[in-house]
C-alpha cells in the first residue's frame, strides 16, 4: 500500500517539535502531574500518541537497540565513523556498565513504560467514548509489553512496575526474566480483547490485535512454552489478514510498507520533526557525505546465503551493485559489503537523519518461522516443513532460476530441521535486528561469536547510573 503519513504521527511530530506543556514535560519519572492533564478524550489520544515516541530509532532517541541485536552478533561489525566507542566495545563485547548506549536505552524504555502506566491509570476516569477509552488502553497495555520484552532481551532481569509509582517506591529490585516475559504475555492478551483488528489510513501504525498476538506468541517463544507460541501463531493466522507479499523488498521501501506482512510496524517518516529514522544515516557507507558507516555486514553473514537466493542482493549491498544513488565498490566499507535494509536515496528523504522506511518489528515471515521453530522442538517435524517452505517459496519465486533455487526442506530429522530453521531465520530477517538474541536464546552464541563468554555475555550490563540511583539494583553476572 502506498504510505500514507498516520494522523497520530503527525500529531507526535508536532509534539517532539515544540516545547508544549504536556504530561511529558512536567515532571520527572514518578512524578507526573497527571490529574490535572486528563480531562477529555483529546487528552487521552494525545497521551497515548506519546507513548509510541520511545519506539523510534530518531535522532533524539538515541535508541542503539540495533546495536545490541546487529553488531554484536555474527552478521556484522561496528564499522563507523569512531563517534560511537560504545558500538565498538559492543562489537567485541567489551561493554561496561558505563557504556552510554545501554543508560540511553534503559531510559528509553522506563520512559514508554511510565507513559503506558500513566495512560491505564487515568484513562478509565474520563468520560468519553468508551470504544475508543478501551482501545487507547489496549495500546498502552501492548506497549508496555513491547518495552518490557526489549529490556528483557537486553538486559535479563529488570525492575518490573505496572503502575505510576512515586519515587520513594521506584527502588525496587529486579525481577527475573521469566516473570518480565510472562507479564508481556498477560498485557498482550488483555490488549488483545481491546484492540481492534485494523485502522483507516489515518491510524495506520497503531498496536492492533494481530500485534499483540504476535508479541504474546514471541514472549513464549523466548519462555520456550512451545505450546503457546502455536496457540498465539494460530490466533495470528486465523484472524485473516496477513499474508506474504510477492515481492520481498516491499517490506522495505517507502510506498509499500504497512502491507498485508505487516504484523507489528514501528512507523518512520521524513518530516524534519524528529520522527525519521535515523538509520538511513547510522548504516549508510561514509561514500555519502552524511552517511556514518556502522553495521558492515561480515563475510560470514554473506556465506550463509544459498546459491542464487535473492535475498543477499535485497539484504547485502556488493561490488557494482546499484546503492541508492551510487554504486557500491568494496572501498565502501572495511569488510567490501554493506547493509540494504532502513536506507534510502538522498532524493527521496531531505536530511539523511530523517529517513522514511519503517521498522519492520514483527513480520508474518517470522510468525510463520516462529511456527516452524515450535512444530520441530516439540517433534512434529514434518509439520514444520509446511511454514518453512512457504517463507523459501516466496525467496525462490524472486530467484533467476527457481527451477534450481532453494529446494524445499523434506528432512524429517528433529535437529536437521531446527538447524534449517536457524539458517532461514538469519538469511529471511537478517539486518532486522533479531540475531544477536536468536544466538543466545539457542545457547549456541559461544560458538558463532568468538569474544562471547558464556555465564555474561548472554545479557548486557545494568547501567552504573540506575546502579547508582538504586541500592536493590544488582548488576548482572560478569559486570
């Protein structure tokens, strides 16, 4: 579908545009001055609409979850320009508890999470309409869960608060990661029984059933409760409306995005008010004046890939390639490739920090990997192939042979079909931030990434600053 710019964030624009005396403005974290904010139904929209702001990978984010997924993983190396020492230090895991980006995403994170429980708390108290009352609620309830299920990948454990909290209570300790991931299921499915199942064009982007099914189904996949991934696949599926598209790259360009793939997608546009995605600038070769050359892809990313899959060509920028406006030489980066995924010709977005191509967080390709994933750990392999097979049959069509390209999977063995289902994972959603945390989640991340120290490297450290601020905070093992 060709994008349209969703009302809501345009509202969120103008929002992180001007200096405007909102609930966000007003006072720091547990000490919001609510009461006096939500009075109308225009109120709750607008407190909702804030709530998405943590999500996006802007400027004024600083929001390095690609990092922690991307560059520590095996697909691809820090690179850069040198004006990020923290994205290197996560390259060779070297991290410390003083290392920015892991403070600016756990600040990240606390603020989308302090705006959702402010949103639940005082929401049900304003007379309005009460479909649209209990759909804002839904969103905030799936939000939650979204960030909630981001600090848990990154950090394990983490302080777990559901309500507004005044700040002599904010010091509480962590809880475990299976506690964080069981309150994401919970949300999700109480923002399930809200959510509606599509927007018009103007609210396009916002949380919908489909999203908090898949984020459910995703929290159990992480719990390894293989049971409920199925159960939560299947309610993705049986609501009707996701499917693959024919052409892989319409995931990724600007008038095609929010397709009928789209189960979960963090909206991006180049307005120059602070909503663009700044990857377009982070992953872009230093060949464009502006670009900053992080995340080069490794050799070994580009090896993985199957002879003839077209996916490399979508996914890995390489000699005499087309690249968005140049073409691309092995000088361009340390390691001769560069990523495709998030960028964009200069033509096409005004600032290269303000890039227009959303984040792809959930696509059904990776539900139905999910599915497969599943149906093999619990031994019904050959149901397993149905899933796979129809992520490869979509690469296959786009290959310039598909008589001789990405046979189907026929194996029956248990672990030959997980260890397929691990190759498509990374060559289908590879760039989209999922690796690092697909390593460790198998307990095979020692053997993919050398600097990897089993027992630490699994999460990352508890910034030094919550440290500080925190005495039941404990810093996690190794840091």
């Amino acid at each position: 579908m060709k994008k349209v710019v969703p009302h809501f964030l345009l509202i969120l624009a103008v929002m992180a545009a001007v200096s405007c005396e909102s609930i966000l403005d007003k006072e720091p974290l547990g000490q919001l001055d609510a009461d006096t904010f939500f009075k109308s139904s225009s109120d709750a929209v607008q407190a909702i609409n804030a709530a998405y702001e943590y999500l996006l990978f802007s400027s004024e984010n600083n929001n390095f979850y690609w990092a922690f997924g991307t560059v520590a993983s095996d697909n691809a190396i820090a690179g850069g320009d040198g004006s990020r020492p923290g994205i290197v230090e996560i390259d060779f895991l070297t991290q410390t508890p003083r290392t920015q980006e892991f403070n600016d995403f756990w600040k990240l994170s606390y603020s989308g999470i302090t705006q959702c429980n402010t949103v639940i708390e005082k929401i049900p108290g304003i007379d309005m309409d009460e479909n649209l009352k209990d759909r804002i609620i839904g969103e905030a309830l799936f939000l939650r869960a979204y960030y909630y299920f981001g600090l848990a990948q990154v950090f394990g454990g983490v302080p777990l608060m559901t309500e507004v909290l005044a700040p002599e209570d904010l010091k509480i300790a962590k809880s475990p990661p299976a506690d964080i991931l069981q309150q994401v299921v919970e949300d999700c499915i109480a923002a399930a029984d809200l959510l509606p199942v599509e927007y018009g064009p103007a609210n396009i982007g916002r949380a919908t059933r489909g999203a908090a099914y898949g984020l459910a189904a995703k929290a159990h996949l992480y719990l390894k409760n293989w049971d409920g991934v199925l159960e939560y696949v299947s309610k993705v599926k049986g609501l009707g409306i996701y499917a693959l598209v024919p052409d892989y790259l319409d995931n990724f360009r600007e008038d095609t995005q929010n397709n009928s793939e789209s189960v979960w997608e963090i909206q991006h546009d180049n307005l120059e008010l602070g909503v663009g995605n700044s990857l377009n600038q982070w992953w872009a070769s230093k060949k464009f004046s502006t670009g900053y050359g992080f995340a080069e892809v490794t050799q070994d990313f580009v090896d993985e890939f199957e002879a003839g899959d077209p996916r490399l060509k979508f996914t890995v920028a390489m000699n005499n390639d087309p690249y968005f406006g140049l073409i691309y030489k092995p000088s361009y980066s340390s390691t001769g490739y560069g990523a495709r995924k998030y960028l964009q010709p200069d033509s096409t977005a005004s600032q290269k920090a303000d890039g227009d191509i959303n984040y792809s967080a959930i696509r059904y390709a990776e539900v139905l990997l999910w599915e497969a994933e599943a149906l093999a750990n619990l031994g019904r392999v050959a149901e397993a192939q149905a899933p796979l097979e129809e992520v490869r049959a979509r690469a296959r069509a786009q290959a310039a042979d598909p008589e001789t390209t990405l046979p189907p999977v026929t194996t029956t063995n248990q672990q030959e079909m997980i260890e397929h289902i691990r190759h498509e994972r990374r060559v289908e959603l590879g760039f989209e931030m999922h690796r690092f945390f697909d390593l460790v989640r198998w307990g095979i991340a020692a053997q993919e990434i050398e600097e990897f120290q089993t027992g630490k490297n699994e999460v990352y450290p508890i910034p030094q600053t919550e440290l500080d601020l925190n005495p039941n905070l404990r810093q996690n093992p190794g840091y």
